[in-house]
C-alpha cells in the first residue's frame, strides 16, 4: 500500500514540498540577520502545551495550531538559543 500511495502523495503535494525545499535553503544562505523559522499547519485555539526542539524535527509531531506556534514565537523572541535555528514544534 505505501508504495502505491507515496508517489500519489508526492505528486500531489509537489507544490509545498518545493515551497518547503525554498525554505530550508534561505535558512541555510549566510547569516545577515537573526531569524528563527516555525511553519503551522492549521488553525486552532491557543493551548501553551506543546513540544519544542532546536533544529529538529519532533518524533509523533504530526499537528500544532497557529495559535500555539504564535505562542512559541513569542517566548522565543528573546532567547539566544533560538537565533538562527528551525524549532520543531508538535503536541
């Protein structure tokens, strides 16, 4: 069945694969200025109570709200740890 079904994904979801590959590799271009990078995947309401991890992604991390990565962001913004990193989040 996954092998069916891989290539139908891949196909499908060519367009944000390619948008999410752009991504990564602006992140990767030489450091000119502090950022840190989160990309939500849906909307909900805030909950505070999610995983994090710097520059990596989150095992089981399949969903997290807008509101809750908001939330990250906030608390993120002042944090040295934080600077030129991807924070994987996921509940």
């Amino acid at each position: 069945m996954r092998n069916l079904l891989s290539p139908m994904i891949k196909t499908v979801l060519r367009g944000i694969y390619a948008d999410h590959a752009l991504m990564e590799a602006a992140r990767e271009r030489p450091r000119l200025v502090n950022h840190t990078a989160a990309a939500p995947d849906q909307t909900g309401a805030l909950t505070g109570e999610y995983r994090t991890a710097n520059g990596q992604n989150l095992r089981g991390g399949v969903t997290i709200s807008r509101a809750d990565v908001a939330h990250l962001m906030v608390a993120a913004v002042d944090q040295p740890a934080t600077v030129h990193q991807a924070i994987g989040i996921a509940y």
